[in-house]
C-alpha cells in the first residue's frame, strides 16, 4: 500500500509542476489596474514557485520527485531565451515569450521588493 500511495503522492506532485509550468505561460497583461500586478496572479505564483529560493516551492518538490531545482530552473531559463520557431521542450514560441516576459517582470518585481526592504531597514 505504502508503494502506491508514494506513486500517487508522486504524481500529485508531478501535476503540480505541470500546472506551475502551464501558468507561468500566460500572456501577461496588456493593461494593469492601478496598483495591481503587472502579470496574471497564476503567472506570478508559477515564477515564485520555480524561482524563488526564500519561499516553499520547487525545492521542496524536488527532493520528493528526486529532480535537481537547479538543473531545472537553468533549463527553464535557458528554454526562455530560444527564440527559434520551432517546439522547445513542448513549448511554442509563444509560450516561451510568454513566460520570459512574465520571468522579467517578476524578477523586476522581487528586485524592488528588495530595495524597498533594504531602504527600510538603513531608515
């Protein structure tokens, strides 16, 4: 029993991903409302959830589903930057648009959280 209940944990898990790598694929957002997200809220969380090393996410998945975050995330950035037009790892090339640009504007987004943690702690 403790087999097919670590498979079917296993695969839960797996899904989780899938859905993660789905919605970081999102078309960002043409025009945002005042003082919302510049991107879809799934699109942030998928990023967060890859990238983000000081909350849960791939990490923690990783250690259940024994794949390396590392070697992930660089696969998934170095997969962004493929502008070719063929299919990249099952990812069109506006897929990968998509979630390079959502992988921009994240990052600008977690930069400014920082500087503005940063600026609060010299005050």
């Amino acid at each position: 029993m403790n087999v097919e209940q670590d498979a079917a944990g296993r695969a839960l898990l797996a899904t989780v991903v899938q859905l993660a790598l789905t919605d970081a694929c999102l078309a960002p957002i043409k025009r945002r409302e005042e003082g919302g997200l510049p991107m879809q809220r799934d699109a942030f969380t998928a990023m967060r959830f890859f990238f983000d090393t000081r909350v849960a996410g791939l990490n923690e998945y990783a250690m259940w589903l024994d794949i390396n975050p590392e070697r992930v995330r660089r696969r998934l950035l170095e997969m962004m930057v493929d502008d070719s037009p063929k299919i990249v790892n099952g990812f069109d090339t506006i897929h990968r648009r998509n979630m390079r640009q959502n992988y921009d504007l994240w990052r600008r987004m977690r930069n400014a959280e920082a500087a503005a943690t940063e600026e609060n702690d010299n005050d």
